[in-house]
C-alpha cells in the first residue's frame, strides 16, 4: 500500500483499478534480466517473461547450468534457480509475449552515436524507438509501458509519440508510458533490488503508476516515490547534485512542498514534487 503520508511518496495515488498479471521485458542484458527476476522471486502470482532477439543469449538464460547465466551477480543464480520455470520465463518470442502482457519493460542498450550529430556523447536510442514500435504494433488491449533502461531526458517523450502514431482511430488499444530509472551497481545488483534505497516511478496517471507501484512495493515497502514524468526524466541531469547534496536537502524540500516549516522557522510555499531520499545508503547509484 502507498501511504503519501508516512512513505516517501509524494504525489497521491489512488486505488488501481486493475493488476498485473503479465509482464514482459524487452531485453536481456544487465538490466532486464536481474531486474525481471527479483520481479518474479517476489511476486510469484505475475507471469514474468524477458525476450530477446538474440537466441544465444536467451539458451544462456535458460541453460541448466547456472554459471552459463550471461550475466554474473553474486546471488543472482539462487533467484533464478527459484523464479524460472515457475513465473520467469526467457524467450525470443517478442511480439507474442507484448500481445499477452499488461505491462511491458524497455531495458534495452543504448550505446553512444557513433555517427551524426552528438556522435561519441549521445545515447543512441535506435533499440529504444525500435522496441517501441515492435510494442506498438504486438500490444493488445491496454498496455502499461515502462522505460527501464538509462535514457536521457525526453525519451518516454519519443516513447509516446511513436505509440500514439500507432493508434490514431482508435483502436480497442491504448498506452501509459511511465518511467522506472534504474540504481544497479556492479557487483551489488541483487542487494540493490531487493532492499533498494529508493524506487522511483515517473508517471502523468495516478491510477496507472499506482499499478506499477502496487508490483515495486514488493522490493520496496512503503517506499515508493511516485512523480510526474517529466520530474523523473529531469533527474537524469539532476541526479549527480541530488547525491552529492545528500539526504538533508532533500528532506527539507519535501518539508516545504508539504507546507511545513524549515528548522529556521521559513514557511515556503508549495513546490512541485520534488525527490525524496528515505534511508539511503550513501555511494550507490
């Protein structure tokens, strides 16, 4: 449950009409495969399954012998060993698992340009807009679509625009984008998931990243922060000053857009949401 008044929450939820039965994850790689399965160990009643289009690396997922996993974190192989099979699946039938999913996760590579304008310092997000149209043309129903991977500022923007495009009359189909940013460090990815210090949800509808909450809430009770997209996508750029300032501005910034005094007796009015750090450990991310 999301408590804006005790948990670090500070953008009022409501109910969520619906849940998750069906996950996807389009990606295998670091992200989406560690992420995916700590989803599954922990909530065992949401079919989770993560495609690839590379068939290698799936038949590592799926390989009998844990130390082939393509990706190594110390006590990701006892997850796996206890969600696959069960809810987690690995597989390279991508628009069959988008057409069964509620909800879809992008956590694909976005490598930098190595051509064209910000060639060797902007992200290349030719895999990001490539999944977005694959869930634009497999999704059915009413698809939540979560931006997972490190993404610069404005891409659930692109995200949008290419599964509006998708839709234009109307179609017995529609789509939520929210964001979810990631705080994996290597070497701690699944203690980071499973005790995270915080758990970010970017998101214009409530009632939709009330959905996505109800599933975090599962590695993160009571703690997670729920703001509006274009606040998450901004953190991109804020976040290495927010880290550095520590958990002291942050507070007194959540003090403020509650109302409440400052130390010093200020009353400041209301600001937007703003982000909240709650217990957290200092150096990750």
């Amino acid at each position: 449950m999301i408590e804006p008044g005790r948990s670090t929450a500070i953008d009022s939820v409501t109910p969520a009409t619906g849940s998750v039965q069906r996950i996807c994850c389009i990606g295998a790689g670091y992200v989406g495969g560690p992420t995916m399965a700590v989803i599954a160990d922990r909530c065992p009643g949401v079919q989770v399954t993560v495609v690839d289009l590379n068939a290698e690396r799936i038949a590592a997922w799926n390989a009998a012998d844990l130390s082939r996993l393509p990706v190594y974190e110390p006590g990701l192989d006892a997850v796996i060993a206890r969600a696959r099979g069960r809810n987690l699946h690995f597989s390279t039938a991508v628009e069959e698992a988008i057409a069964a999913a509620d909800m879809v996760f992008i956590s694909v590579n976005t490598p930098t340009k190595t051509r064209g304008l910000g060639a060797g310092q902007a992200s290349d997000l030719k895999w990001v807009e490539a999944s977005a149209r694959t869930v634009a043309r497999a999704a059915r129903g009413h698809t939540i679509v979560v931006e997972k991977s490190t993404l610069p500022v404005r891409t659930a923007a692109v995200i949008q625009t290419i599964l509006a495009a998708a839709t234009p009359n109307g179609d017995g189909r529609s789509f939520s984008v929210l964001s979810n940013p990631e705080f994996l460090a290597e070497g701690t990815a699944i203690p980071d998931l499973e005790a995270p210090d915080r758990v970010l949800i970017g998101g214009g509808g409530r009632e939709r990243a009330a959905v996505l909450a109800a599933v975090l809430e599962r590695l993160r009770p009571g703690g997670v922060v729920v703001i509006p997209l274009a606040t998450v996508e901004a953190l991109a750029e804020l976040r290495p000053l927010l880290e550095r300032a520590g958990c002291t501005v942050a507070v007194a910034q959540h003090q403020a857009w509650r109302g409440a005094p400052l130390a010093d007796g200020t009353r400041l009015a209301p600001l937007n949401p703003v982000l909240v750090l709650q217990g957290r450990r200092p150096g990750r991310g």
